[in-house]
C-alpha cells in the first residue's frame, strides 16, 4: 500500500510541476508539427511502450518476473493508457494477469519522454493454497484495484526509444510493484521536410 500511495502521490506532484513550468499555454493545434534532423514529427502523437522487468509480489513467497505492453493516446490535450502486464514467479511460471485503464500527464522533448499514469485496474490470477506448489489446488481471485506507473524515456531518434519503468498495482488481496526495461515506439513521423512546412488548418 505505501508503494502505491508513493505513486499516486508522485503522479500528482508531478502534474503540478509541470503545469508551472506551462505558464503560457498556446491554443491546441491537433496537426502541429516540429521539424528534427530533417524530418517532420506531429507534436500531439500516441505512442506504444513493451518491456519486461523485475517485480515483487505482497503476498508471494519470492522476487517475480514481469512482462507488460501499454498503448498511450491522447483526446486534444489529455492523455490515456491502456494495457495489460502479466507476472509470476518465472517467465513460464505466470499465475497473474493485470489490465488497467489509466489518466495521466507527459512531457516530451527531442531527446526524452516522460509520463505518469493511474488508474483502475482488473487483476485475475491463481495463488497456491498454503504450503502447495500445485496450481491444481489453488484459489483463483478476480480483483479489481488501482495501478500506477512513471515511465521515463531516452529517445535514440525522435519516435523510438528505450527507458524504463516504474510500477505498482494494488487490491485488496495482494500488491505487486517493480521496474521494467522497455522500449518505446511513438506515432509523431509525418515524413521528410522539403522546404517550408505547410500550415494545415
């Protein structure tokens, strides 16, 4: 729980810095574009992050493994994730399965992105009954909770790059939390620039 509340409380710390360093805010432009290395990108763009990591389950007995896939897009200015991650105590050894739904805020420049997210989540997975190793003889839950990640990311060119993340998913059952190595690939190339760029209205 304390994990969780940390990333809640980051979430939003977060958004209020940024918003002041925003203190003129132009006029949403849904086909603004910037122009880098000599190529045209969308400023407003999705983008898709996958990866894999360590994590640690409350209420499992050792460290686990962690794979997810979340795709972030945006409605004018405001910012979404959906995506799903699954975990266990080995790669081939996965009894929990996550689903989330999140809202959260971004910054974005030519060499980094940065994002928060939270939001509700729906977990199912199987537990062993005490002292069992068998899965055949385990309680399975179907939980809803909450889920929070910071993902921070070093771009190699503008739409693709590789960083890392920072996660923690809670109900009441179990809590599990981690980081993953993932990769990211944006939405925001619109082609090469030949001359001026056209102004689209």
């Amino acid at each position: 729980m304390k994990a969780f509340l940390i990333g809640i409380f980051a979430v939003v710390s977060f958004s209020n810095l940024w918003a002041q360093n925003d203190t003129i805010k132009k006029k949403y432009n849904p086909k603004e574009e910037i122009v880098y290395d000599g190529k045209r990108y969308r400023l407003h763009n999705n983008w898709l992050s996958a990866g894999a990591g360590a994590g640690y389950n409350s209420n499992w007995p050792k460290d686990e493994k962690n794979m997810a896939v979340d795709f972030s897009f945006h409605v004018k200015e405001n910012y979404f994730r959906v995506g799903g991650f699954m975990s266990g105590a080995d790669w081939y050894l996965r009894n929990n399965y996550n689903l989330h739904a999140c809202f959260g805020i971004r910054k974005e420049r030519e060499k980094y992105n940065l994002s928060a997210f939270a939001g509700p989540s729906l977990s199912y997975y199987k537990r062993p009954l005490k002292d069992s190793v068998n899965y055949n003889l385990a309680s399975v839950y179907n939980e809803v909770g909450a889920y929070a990640v910071i993902e921070a990311i070093y771009k190699i060119k503008y739409d693709v790059g590789i960083g890392g993340q920072v996660f923690c998913d809670y109900n009441r059952v179990q809590m599990v939390y981690g980081v993953r190595l993932v990769l990211y690939f944006s939405g925001a190339y619109r082609g090469i620039k030949y001359g001026r760029i056209p102004v689209k209205k």
